[in-house]
C-alpha cells in the first residue's frame, strides 16, 4: 500500500532504547490499533512503524479521510497505554535524541547541554526533529544536523561561531 507524501505523521520518542522483543511487541500492538483507528466511524488509511528502537511512528493518509480531534485524541490515548505497558516516557518534549555513530541516544535537555558544552555534541551532530508533520518531512528534516534543526534555538547562546 502506497501513501502519499503528504500523509500525517505523529513522531513519538521514547526515553529509553526498547528491546528487540519489546519492537515486536510493541509493533503488533500498533497494527492493531492502525487497523481499528477511525474517524468519525470512517476506516483511516493508517500504519505504524518503529524506527531505532526508539521512535514510534504514526502515519495517515488523508487522502481517504482525514485525522479528525476524536481519533487523534484516540491515538494519544493509546499511546499513553503504551508507555504504562513499556514503561516509557513518550511525551517528554525535552527529551532530545541524537546520532553518536551508530547509536542513537536520547537525553535530557540538561544533559544535552552538558555535551554541547563538552563539544561531544556539535552543530554538525545529527538530532531527530520530530516535529515532522507529513512524510516528506519524515524523509527530509527528521534527521538533520544539529545547526538546522529547531534544537539550535534552546542552545543558541552556547554556541560560538
């Protein structure tokens, strides 16, 4: 199933790195709901995925029906059960996920500013912007280096020219 490259995409970041067994876990529970998920009694053309064990991943086409307040506010709804059922933090906006090689690490906004400090992090650091809105977003300025992302602006001043 093909979707458009203006499909919505809802990018939630856990505060932990999930197991492998947790994915699978965790991506059958998605189907599950991606196939359920309506709004206003209308079937969404909707899937999930999980990207670095870390990122949960909602994408609808609204070329079909549209997101409407209802099945998003079902979607937070469910991904809040997922957090209890892992025991992850999904909702935390200050929890900043960076590239280190391979890794992807997650870390607090404090924590983030200690390495950036500590030049472990640096403007050319790749960062996750999940503020991406569709999925040419999700392609294009998902990962992007620290000094184009939104990241920049909280640490504007401690960065030196």
């Amino acid at each position: 199933m093909e979707f458009s490259s203006h499909s919505r995409v809802w990018v939630y970041q856990s505060d932990r790195k999930l197991t492998d067994t947790e994915v699978l876990q965790a991506q059958i529970l998605l189907d599950n709901f991606t196939t359920g998920w309506t709004a206003h009694n209308n079937q969404l053309l909707a899937k999930a995925e999980i990207r670095y064990n870390r990122f949960l991943i909602l994408i609808v086409d609204e070329s079909q029906a549209g997101a409407s307040g209802c099945s998003i506010d079902k979607s937070v709804n469910f991904m809040k059960q997922m957090e209890q059922q892992f025991g992850i933090n999904l909702f935390d906006r200050f929890n900043l996920a960076y590239r280190d090689g391979e890794e992807v690490v997650s870390v607090s906004r404090h924590q983030f500013e200690e390495l950036l400090k500590a030049g472990t992090i640096n403007t050319e650091t790749i960062v996750f912007n999940n503020l991406a809105q569709n999925i040419t977003e999700l392609q294009t300025k998902w990962e992007v280096p620290f000094k184009d992302s939104w990241h920049i602006q909280l640490f504007r001043d401690l960065i030196t020219a």
